[in-house]
C-alpha cells in the first residue's frame, strides 16, 4: 500500500512539472536506491540502429555520472527498449499490430460512433534498472516525445538527458 501511494506521488510530482508546451512526457517508479559508482551494463530489447542510439547515448551519460561500464559484470543492468509510437494505425481499425515491438493496441467504442482515434505518434525510451544478482527491479522510467516528426536520432539526447536528471534523484551519494 505504502508502495502505491509512493509510486502515485512520484508521477503526480512529475507530472507537475511538466511545461504544457513541452511534447515530451516521463514517468518514473522507483523501487529502491541506487548505489552511486556502480558497474553497469545494458541490454537491448531489440537489435535496431535507434536502439543501438539509445545505448551508445545511455553508457556515455551514465559514465559521465560516475558509474563503471562492465559488460558481463554482476552490477546493475539497464534494459533498454526504443521505438516509434502509433505509426500504423487507421482511423478506424478496432486494433492494430505492430510487428516491430509485438504491442496489440485496442480500441473499443462503446458509443456507436465510428470515428476512433489513435495513438499520437512520436519516439519512446523505456528504460528499467535491475540487478543483475537478484533480478530485482531497482528503477524504471519511460519518455515519449509526442512530436509527430520526431526524429529519434536527433531527440535521443535529450530524452535520455531528462531520463537521467530522473535517475539522479534515486542515487545515493558516493561514500
């Protein structure tokens, strides 16, 4: 229950802060904290150029901050998943797949209008923390940037900027 209210409060926090002209969106739960200076290594849920972006971006942030990159080590992995959003819906479809996440999106009209609308499009990070030992979820967080012409090459910076500013507030400091 403590938890519930924890993970409520830090999104209504976010999304206090939030600008109204801003097309970016983040959302963070926070399991735990994270021991600063730790070894890292990622994982990519797929093997694609923006996600191979997004790690690249992602190890030279974290670094930066302080933690070790360790690849095959027995710190903390950051998972890493990078997509467009709502590229091939219609209009008036009742769901749509989409073959390069294997999301299902549903639409259900229950007041007999036939006009439905779809997902705005843009670019999503979702990133989760976890260690590698235990398996257990330290931290997770997700950016979209709603821009329907997002470029995810050119916004990827950013959005892992605004990821990491998040992830600071969950660090202990150094000893």
């Amino acid at each position: 229950m403590r938890l519930g209210m924890g993970v409520a409060a830090a999104i209504m926090l976010l999304a206090a802060n939030a600008r109204a002209d801003d097309p970016m969106q983040l959302a963070v739960v926070s399991y735990g904290r994270i021991p600063a200076g730790s070894g890292f290594e990622t994982e990519l849920f797929q093997n694609t150029e923006v996600s191979n972006h997004v790690d690249s971006t992602l190890r030279q942030a974290l670094t930066a901050r302080g933690f070790r990159y360790e690849p095959g080590g027995k710190g903390l992995v950051f998972s890493i998943n990078a997509n467009p959003t709502g590229r091939n819906e219609t209009n008036l479809s009742l769901g749509a797949y989409d073959p390069n996440n294997a999301q299902v999106h549903i639409t259900i009209n229950t007041g007999g209008d036939q006009n439905t609308n779809t997902m705005p499009r843009g670019y999503r990070i979702s990133l989760g923390v976890y260690e590698r030992a235990s398996g257990r979820y330290i931290w997770r967080g997700e950016i979209n940037d709603s821009k329907p012409d997002a470029d995810p090459m050119a916004v990827t910076k950013p959005m892992v900027e605004k990821l990491m500013a998040a992830l600071d507030k969950s660090v202990n400091p150094a000893p």
